[in-house]
C-alpha cells in the first residue's frame, strides 16, 4: 500500500489524491463491493441496503449498537496486517472517526450517516449513483 510507505510519500499522495485515476480507482472498488444486481452502477439505495447487511454482521448481539469490543473484533478479523500499523490501532482509529458522540458504540444512525457521506463524496455528479468516471 502507498501510502504506508513513509510520511514523504504520504504527503505526496495527500496532495495529489483528487487526481482523476484515483477517484477512478475508488469508485471501481465500490462498484466492485457495493453493486448488488451487476450493472456497474451503486445507486444509494443498493449503498445503503449493503451499509445495513455489514452493520448487522457487526452488531453481534444484536443490540442496535457496535460496541467498540465487537467493531475491533471484526475488523482483526478482515483487516490482513501489511501495514506497519497493528490493525488494532487502525481499527481503534476507525472506530473513534465513526463514533461521532463519543459514547463508544457506533449507532446504526452514526453508521449510516459515514456511509452516507463516502457515497456523497464518491458521487460527483449528485445523481445519486456511482458509475465509473463520474
Ligand atoms: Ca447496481
Ligand atoms: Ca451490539
Ligand atoms: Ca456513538
């Protein structure tokens, strides 16, 4: 992974990360993992659906809630170590962005709402769905 590859090339990719490649890069990767029926496009509500299904696999007991215990489990379990980071601070780093009111537990509302954002972020053209190029 690049960006691990020290606080230089860190900088480097910060300043050049809008470039078009990349923004193609990413969107590719959420067709890959969100687009549900295969026709190359997310549409929010295929995001979304996909945002609840992973929400209910966190939320092991069922309460509504991921409890920080639960998120760090789960995301040891996915996150292979390549990075100089133990992916037990990356996912405490997670974690914290997406506890939005600190009470450490994210709520289904303050996952959507992250969700909700990096959709937002990856649809450039405001139409409510991700295509490649756009
Ligand atoms: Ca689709
Ligand atoms: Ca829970
Ligand atoms: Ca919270």
């Amino acid at each position: 992974m690049k960006k691990n590859r020290g606080l230089f090339v860190g900088l480097f990719v910060a300043i050049v990360s809008t470039t078009h490649a990349e923004e193609a890069a990413k969107n590719a990767y959420m067709i890959e993992k969100f687009d549900h029926n295969g026709d190359r496009v997310v549409t929010q509500e295929e995001f979304l659906e996909s945002a609840a299904e992973r929400f209910k696999t966190m939320d092991v007991d069922g309460d509504h809630a991921i409890e920080q215990a639960e998120f760090l489990q789960r995301y040891a379990e996915h996150s292979h170590s390549t990075t100089t980071d133990s992916g037990a601070e990356v996912g405490q780093r997670v974690f914290d962005k997406l506890d939005e009111n600190k009470d450490a537990q994210i709520s289904e509302q303050e996952y959507n709402q992250s969700r909700l954002k990096w959709f937002t972020e990856a649809d450039k053209d405001n139409d409510q769905r991700i295509e490649l190029g756009k």
